[in-house]
C-alpha cells in the first residue's frame, strides 16, 4: 500500500549534494522491487534526480578555472 519515507514530495533540487547520491542510491533500490503504476512514477522520480546530479555536477566543474586550457598545453603523453 504506502512507502515508508517522504517520497511523496519533490526534494531533489534543495538536497546537498550527498543527500542527493543517497536518494539516487534509495530510488534505484525501489525500482528493482516495484512494478506497475509504483515502478513508473519510480522511475521518473530517479530520472529527475540523475538529472539533479548531473546538473550539479557540471556547475561545479564549471567553477574550475582553465581546466580545459590546462589540459591541452600539457600535450600527449
């Protein structure tokens, strides 16, 4: 009947970044135990995250100065 938790509202975009890799973590736990309508708004809540994540991921690279130039002057090995 009900999950256990507070899945009923969206937390991905105010979730640290750690709280956010552990609700990837929990999400793909329930996924491989849920099936019809659950599996499905499951599987878009994971979705969602993985989307946060990488958002946040590239935001942060993004604060890495040259790091592309710094790449490039030093040649193939």
């Amino acid at each position: 009947m009900g999950t256990t938790g507070s899945s009923t509202k969206c937390e991905r975009p105010v979730q640290p970044l750690n709280r956010l890799e552990d609700r990837i973590r929990t999400l793909s736990e329930e996924l491989l135990r849920a099936e019809g309508d659950e599996f499905q708004r499951i599987a878009n809540e994971l979705r969602a995250a993985i989307s946060a994540h990488i958002e946040r991921i590239r935001s942060r690279l993004a604060e890495y100065p040259q790091s592309d130039d710094r790449l490039s002057q030093e040649g193939e090995p």
